[in-house]
C-alpha cells in the first residue's frame, strides 16, 4: 500500500518557537494532502486541505497565519506551527489521497508539546 | 452539526467474539464510506470500506453493512482477538471531497 512518511514524531519546543512538521508521500504523488489536529480521546479534526501548487484550505476556526501550509511538490506537504504556545500542544497528523482512490493513507503523526 | 457519529465511545469484548462497532450519519450525499483503525500515537490505518451502491463488504474477518435508508454502518469483527484493541474511526465521504470523520469508538478485546 502506499506510505506516508510524517517527521518529526515528536517535538518538544518552547512557547514562542516555530515548529515545522513534514509529510511526504513515498511511493505515489499526492496532489491533496490533509492535515489534522487530535486531542487526547478525540476525534480527528481537520485543519485544512493542503493542495499542490496553490494555497492551502483552512477548516473554519484555523488560523492561517498561524499554522502555515505549503504543498511546494506532489510528494512534500509541511506544517509550521508559528509562534507556538501550550495551546497548541497536541497531535498532528497528515493524510494523503492516492489518486482515483478514496482511501486515505495516513502519517505517523506528530507530538507536540509547547513548554 | 455533525455529520458522522459514533455514539458509543468504548466497546469491551471477549476474545473469540464478535464486535460490532456502529456509526450513523446525517448527509445523504456521502458515496463511500470507511473505517480506520488507531492505536496510541500513531496514524490511523485504512481497514476496509464500502461504497454506497452496495450494502455489504467483506475482508477476511472484518465486514462492513451499509444501511443507507436508516443511514448507518457498522463494522463486525469475527472473532476478535487482543490485537484488535484500538481506537476506531468511521469516515463518510462524497466525490472527491475531503473525509468526514466520527469520534471514535474505542475497542477492548479482553483475553
């Protein structure tokens, strides 16, 4: 199946900091990535829609300043959390759509913690 | 308003029986619908899915039923085994837009 490659798996940063998350696709272009926020004994949230070539959706409520999306290649998504602070601790994960697929392949996800 | 639901949050089973996990949704403009299996900080993982022309799919000892007039699923694991124990997400979807994903129903297979 195809693989998704997410790193880091877990970043431990001070308030303040900006953090940057990557999600690759490895063995299959990804012309949509999805990216999505857990807290502890929730459901996954989707943050926004990472699109290749042109500017990211963002889900209502995400701030777009703050969590910054760029889809520069057909393989390479990433996520900077800028200016982090204990708020936006929390897990992070990326998906991507093989196209005419409807499955999604997942990341392994991302740990975040913000002193 | 949320679309797709789990509404039981945890299910405990036996080893050897069976589980069967239930989601409901509201838009009846979802095509095909999925289940993914979690565990603890990881990513989740495709189990199986099933589109909306059809009411029953089935992958070794995983099914899925569709239930499109009362718009429900739900995913029947026989027999359950301690590998199983999981968090588990149905997701509803439409064209080839973005996923719609339930809370979560977290399974325990007890030995």
């Amino acid at each position: 199946g195809a693989v998704v490659s997410q790193h880091p798996s877990r970043v431990i940063c001070k308030s303040g900091t900006s953090v940057k998350i990557e999600c690759r696709s490895l063995d299959f272009q990804a012309t949509t990535m999805f990216w999505y926020r857990q807290f502890p004994k929730q459901s996954l949230m989707l943050m926004a829609t990472s699109n290749e070539g042109s500017k990211a959706t963002y889900e209502q409520g995400v701030e777009k300043d703050k969590f910054l999306i760029n889809h520069a290649s057909l393989t390479l998504s990433t996520l900077t959390v800028t200016s982090a602070h204990p708020e936006d601790s929390s897990f992070y994960i990326c998906s991507a759509r093989v196209l005419g697929s409807e499955k999604l392949f997942f990341g392994s996800g991302t740990q975040l913690s913000v002193l | 308003d949320q679309q797709v639901k789990q509404n039981s949050p945890s299910l405990s089973v036996q080893e050897g029986r069976i589980s069967i996990l239930n989601c409901d949704y509201t838009n009846s403009m979802f095509d095909y619908f999925l289940w993914y299996k979690k565990y603890p900080a990881e990513g989740p993982t495709f189990l199986i899915s099933i589109s909306s022309i059809k009411d029953k799919n089935e992958d070794g000892r995983f099914t899925v039923f569709l239930n499109k007039s009362a718009k429900h699923l739900s995913l029947h694991i026989v027999p359950s085994q301690p590998g199983d124990s999981a968090v588990y997400f149905c997701a509803a979807s439409y064209g080839a837009g973005k996923s719609t994903f339930g809370d979560g129903t977290t399974l325990t297979v007890k030995p």
